[in-house]
C-alpha cells in the first residue's frame, strides 16, 4: 500500500517507519532539521519493541510531490489539524482515506469537514514516543496499537486492507472497529487528565499518581468525561475509570504526555483540544467539569504565553 505521513514526530514517524520496514511505499512530510536528517541518514528508531532503520526513507516538505495515496496518516497536532486539512484531499487516491491519530474527539469531524465524512478513518494509537533529535525516534514505552474505524461506521474494504498492513508490522498491534468513537473517548478519558493533572503538578506519573489528593482530582477528571460522552450518546462505561487508573498505575515512573512537556518545556501544546474541549463540550451539553476546568484555569496561562496572548 502507498501511505503518507504528515506530522512525521514521534507518533507518525514511528507507525510510517514500521510500515515501510514492513515494505509499503511510505512518504514522509518533514520540515527543517528533521527532513534534513532523514534524507540524509534515514528514519532512525530506538523502541522497546526493537530499534530499527529506514535508510532510504521517502521523505519531503512538498506535499503536492507526494501523490495519490491509499492512506493518510495524520499524525500532527491536534490544534494544527485546521491547518493542515486543506492539504490533505489532492493526496487521497480513488479509495483513499485520511487516518486520524490526534489526542482528543473532535479531529475526526475537523477533517470530514474537508475531506467528506466517507474519507475519514478515525483513529486511536497508544504509545510514549518522540522526536530525540533530527531523524531519530525513541519509542520509550506502551505497547504501540492502533484501534481505528469508519467514520460513516461498519467495514469496508480498505479498512480490511489497512488492517492487514498493520498486522503485518513488527511492533504495532491493531484493531478494526465498528463504532470507533468509544474508542476515541476512551482514550480521551486517560489522555487529557494525565496530561493536565501531570502538567499542573509539573512531575512524572510515579510522583503524583499514588498521592491520595492529586489521584482523587485524577479520578474526578475522568468520570466528568465519562458523564460527557454519556451525554453526547456515546457509550462509554462508568467502569472504563477503574481500567484507565490500572492502566495509569503501570506506566513507567517517569511517564508524562506530550502536552505536559510541551507546557513544561514552553511550546504550544494541546490544552483547548484536551482540558479545554471537555470544559467547552461540557457547557454546550450541560454537565459539569469542575475538576477539568481548575486544571484548565491552571494551566491557561502558561498556554497563553507561548501563544504570544499576553
């Protein structure tokens, strides 16, 4: 299969390379230092599932020299996704699609807007993986998965074909579904209060996930959003808590997100998209995020000012 790759960091540079180890014509879009280094020395991996090289990686700042694809993955962040959507339909081959692998619940309609609803693969991967230093990836923990479906719902036979890419990866699991959108609140759960909750507290996981208040404002977090997508209709169970904080507990020590170390390390992040899409979603639904919108008021600011607001 023929994929591009935009927003080729730490998520879409690793699924790319792991397609085009498995032998799929991969296209990466890249800018600056990071371009210059895979064209040339090649995509480098380091991963828990096994280091590996693409040596001769596709790889370009020019989106119209990429051509039709059969998928695109996009992997940028979530507040650049607007940016980026107008790019996206002269990629798309007869049956292309674009996969979405942003944080939060809204990427999927952002680009059906664009693209047609028909267009869109919706998206959730998991993994701790970024950008070490021009053309090097460190994957340094979780599983690497990809759990995605038809936007419109039901199967279709490229979701089928992009399955059995997937599966044929070293180091990636995969997963069809028919009703992807509990998949994607689902990860938004753990997603965006392990983000705000470990940004507010400026700490890895392993020093504030055992602290009896730091967890009990964790857990108020998440169960507002189980109460937001319970109210948007999506089914989402009460007990997805309990797996989200087991599967919190087990991270490594010095576990964070990236909108925590983009905060942290003064770069845009993905605040409005996480924290402040459940506060916002949340007013236009009626159900309240109290906890979401402290951590949201806390960390305003700091957003703000990478931002150039002040």
């Amino acid at each position: 299969m023929k994929f591009a790759v935009i927003g080729s960091g730490g998520v879409g540079a690793y699924f790319g390379g792991r397609l085009a180890q498995a032998g799929h014509e991969v296209t990466f879009l890249a800018r600056g230092a990071h371009l210059a280094a895979i064209r040339e020395r090649g995509l480098r991996v380091f991963s828990t599932e096994g280091d590996f090289e693409i040596p001769e990686a596709r790889a370009t700042d020019d989106p119209s020299a990429i051509g039709p694809v059969d998928v695109v993955l996009l992997a940028v962040k979530t507040w650049q996704v607007a940016e980026v959507a107008p790019l996206l339909p002269p990629l798309l081959g007869k049956e292309g699609a674009v996969l979405t692998l942003q944080n939060g619940v809204e990427a999927p309609d952002e680009v059906a807007r664009v693209c047609g609803r028909e267009r869109v693969i919706a998206g959730v991967c998991r993994l701790m993986s970024y950008v070490a230093e021009p053309g090097v990836i460190r994957h340094a923990g979780v599983r690497p998965s990809v759990e995605f479906g038809e936007w419109t719902g039901g199967p279709s036979v490229r979701a089928q074909a992009l399955q059995a890419a997937l599966d044929g990866c070293p180091g990636v699991a995969a997963k069809r579904s028919d009703d992807v959108a509990v998949a994607l609140w689902e990860k938004f759960l753990f997603i965006a209060p392990f983000s705000a909750v470990g940004a507010a507290a400026r700490k890895p996981a392993g020093a504030w996930r055992h602290v009896k208040e730091t967890r009990a404002l964790l857990t108020e977090a998440m169960n507002e959003i189980v109460d937001l997508a319970q109210a948007r209709g999506v089914k989402v169970a009460r007990e997805a808590v309990d797996r989200t904080l087991a599967f919190t507990d087990k991270l490594p020590e010095d576990a964070t997100a990236s909108m925590q170390r983009d905060l942290l390390e003064g770069r845009p992040s993905e605040l409005e998209a996480q924290t402040g899409a459940i506060v916002r979603l949340g007013r236009e639904a009626g159900v309240p995020t109290p906890a979401n919108a402290f951590l949201y008021a806390v960390l305003l600011p700091s957003e703000r000012l990478v931002r150039g607001a002040f």
